[in-house]
C-alpha cells in the first residue's frame, strides 16, 4: 500500500505524456495502469518480456500451489487484455499467449531483448599464463538454462586435460548442479558463485567460447537468452542450444555455433570442433558482433520501440 501511495503521488507530478510504457513485471500493475492512463485519455502499452505464470509453473510453485498458479493465470490473463498494444521478443512467445489466454498475434509486437552495450563490449584478452581452451557460462543456475548438460558435457570431456569450464552464478539448481558434477567426476568445471556485472566482459575475453542456455522447458524453447545477445557484444564465439527461435535470429557456423538440446555428446563434440579450429572461432566472434551492431544494440532496440510506440498514439 504505501509503494502504491508513492507511485501515485509521483505520478500526480508527470506532465502531458502521449503513452504509458509498463515494464515488467507489469502484468502485476496493470489493472492500475488502466485506470491512470484512461483517465488522461492516453494508450497503454505493456512490456509483457515473459510469463509469471510459465516462470512459476516450470520452477514447481504451481504444482505444490494450484491455487495460486490458477490466480497467477487469471491475473496474467487479464493483465493482457488491458493494454493497447503487448510488446514480447519471439514469435514462438506469442505463439504461446496465444495458445494460453486466447490473445490474438495482432496485439502484440516484437523486440528482442538484446545487450547493453555500456556493458558488454568487447575488450582486450587478457595474456594467458596457460594454454587452457576456457568454455564460459554465466548467469542464474535454473532449468531453463540446461547447466545439467553442461555438466555432462564437461564430464564427457574430462580426459582432455586442457579444456575447462568456468561456471559463473548462482541459483537454486546450484547445489544440485555442484553434486551431478562430483557424481560424474567431472574436475574440469569450476563453480565461481557471482561476480560484478562490470567484470564479466573481462571474464568473456579470457575465455575461448562464451556457452549460451540448453534447456529444455517451454521458456527456455521459446526465447533469446541475454547471455547469448551479451556474448555476440563482447565480440566472443558464442556456442548455444539449437531451437526455431536461436534460428530465427542467428545462422549456425555464422553467428553462433548450435548444438541439439538435451545431447550432451553434441555438446563435448561441438567443444572439440571449436576448440580445434580458431579461424572458426574468429569468424563467429567478428560475424556476430557485426550482427548484435546492427540489430541487437539499445539503439537499434530503442528505434524498433519507438516505432510500436507511435502506432498507438492518438492524435
């Protein structure tokens, strides 16, 4: 109640505004939103980036709570219907609300989240005291990510004494993570825990390829993770699991490198490809952080915003 009572006194001092943009979590505020922006006669449009409800299903909260996953689905399916105009990344994540509470395609319009590139640019590798090939992975350890396979890929690899993964983050598959890595002996995976987002372009340059997600459940199908766009801005080969979505966005051998989800042989053996041919390595890095200038950076981004924006402006 009292964020409430302060975002409704902060904006009784917004001046004239042509749209209201919600971010997420928005679904949460949108019956609010409504309200506010209907009583300036002003379009409301929705940064819908990903399903409460889906997230909350496929970590177990709806199982062991169907009451509250049926609220969670009713909420987000109004949510939905109050805006103007619905702003998701993917086809396939349309597709999905489509299927889910009956939206029609047309309400909705694409970005895709892509990278911050005050960020993640690229920078100079630091020297290397060893000739180790570094495979790196960074980010929250869920199923969406599909760490098991890079676990068992690792393991696959353990013979080959100068390739090792570096796992950077935390979460709550981690300890379970952590104990498949002990069970299958696989010593060349390192577990970092956090570090600073400033640091990890510095991390990204140390290592030879940059891993993207392997998942294997509906969200992780469905969209772009932003370690794969980040990767592309760091200028580092990016290798990642293989879905309709990635190809809609990347060309495999020519932007990223695709492997199928779920195969953890196709994992190790795409390891080994990259890490015996560097010319491979190179034209990944150049050619997809080529792509992530052109299309993938804030400005490019904030252009394609802009553009869904005025569509439902009103005179």
């Amino acid at each position: 109640v009292a964020v409430y009572r302060q975002l409704l006194s902060a904006y009784r001092q917004v001046g004239d505004y042509d749209v209201m943009l919600l971010g997420y979590p928005g679904q949460m505020d949108a019956l609010l939103a409504r309200w506010l922006a209907h009583r300036r006669g002003k379009p409301l449009v929705l940064d819908v980036f990903m399903s409460i409800y889906l997230i909350a299903e496929e970590r177990g909260l709806v199982k062991r709570s169907p009451l509250s996953g049926r609220l969670l689905h009713g909420m987000e399916s109004l949510a939905c219907r109050l805006p103007d105009r619905l702003i998701l990344d993917t086809a396939e994540y349309v597709a999905w609300f489509g299927r889910s509470y009956g939206l029609a395609a047309e309400r909705f319009r694409l970005v895709p989240t892509g990278a911050d590139d005050r960020i993640f640019r690229p920078v100079e590798p630091p020297a290397r005291s060893d000739d180790r090939f570094r495979l790196l992975y960074y980010g929250t350890f869920i199923r969406n990510h599909g760490l098991d396979q890079i676990v068992r890929a690792a393991a696959l690899l353990r013979e080959q004494k100068d390739v090792v993964f570096e796992l950077v983050g935390d979460g709550p598959e981690h300890p379970r993570v952590e104990a498949l890595a002990r069970e299958l002996d696989a010593d060349n995976v390192r577990f970092v825990g956090w570090v600073e987002k400033s640091e990890l372009p510095s991390r990204a340059a140390a290592a030879d390829v940059c891993l993207g997600a392997f998942g294997t459940t509906p969200q992780s199908i469905m969209t772009i993770q932003n370690k794969i766009y980040e990767g592309l801005a760091m200028r580092r080969p990016v290798l990642t699991g293989d879905s309709p979505t990635v190809r809609a966005a990347l060309i495999h051998g020519r932007h990223a490198y695709l492997v199928p989800r779920d195969e953890p042989q196709a994992l190790a053996e795409a390891v080994l490809a990259l890490k015996r041919d560097p010319a491979l390595r190179d034209r990944l890095a150049q050619e997809g952080y080529s792509l992530y200038q052109q299309r993938y950076t804030p400005t490019a981004l904030g252009a394609r915003m802009l553009a869904h924006l005025q569509e439902v402006v009103r005179p």
